[in-house]
C-alpha cells in the first residue's frame, strides 16, 4: 500500500486526533516502508503495537514480524516509546 505525502499527513493528523487502530496502522505502515521518509522500524513496532492494543489484528501480525528482525533493545525502545505515547497523548 503506498501512501501520498498529503495522506501520510492525513494520517498524523488523525493519529494525533483520536489515535484509532485503522490510522495507528497505518503510520506503522508508512514507518516500515520508509514512505514517510527513512525506514524506522522502532517508530513502526510502536505504532503496530498502539493499534494492537486498540484491536488490529494485522497490526498483531505486522508487529510480530518487526519483532523477528529487530534487536531486544529496539524492541524495548519502541514499547517504552509506545507507553510514553499513552500516558503523555492518549490517557
């Protein structure tokens, strides 16, 4: 799935508005395949992981599959971020 710069704002923008799992998905999307920029597979493992929290299935699946490539410490990094993200934006 590709995603234009206006629909990666799009994105943000609702991420940052309501946080559903459709759109948190979706940035993890654009994080790990570097549409947004550069590869960030930490932003997208978190990313993955909020929207699995929220019941996404596929986030579950994509966060899984980040996991078998990542290091204990990326890992770690990205769930402390996705916490943070929690408590600071999203109570």
């Amino acid at each position: 799935m590709a995603f234009t710069d206006s629909e990666i704002a799009e994105v943000r923008a609702a991420v940052h508005r309501q946080g559903d799992s459709d759109n948190l998905y979706k940035l993890g999307l654009i994080y790990s395949t570097g549409q947004g920029g550069s590869i960030d597979l930490v932003q997208a493992h978190m990313w993955f992981n909020l929207a699995a929290v929220r019941g996404s299935d596929a986030a579950k699946e994509c966060r899984r599959e980040l996991a078998e490539i990542m290091s204990k410490d990326e890992i770690a990094q990205a769930q402390r971020a996705a916490r943070e993200w929690m408590v600071v934006k999203h109570h």
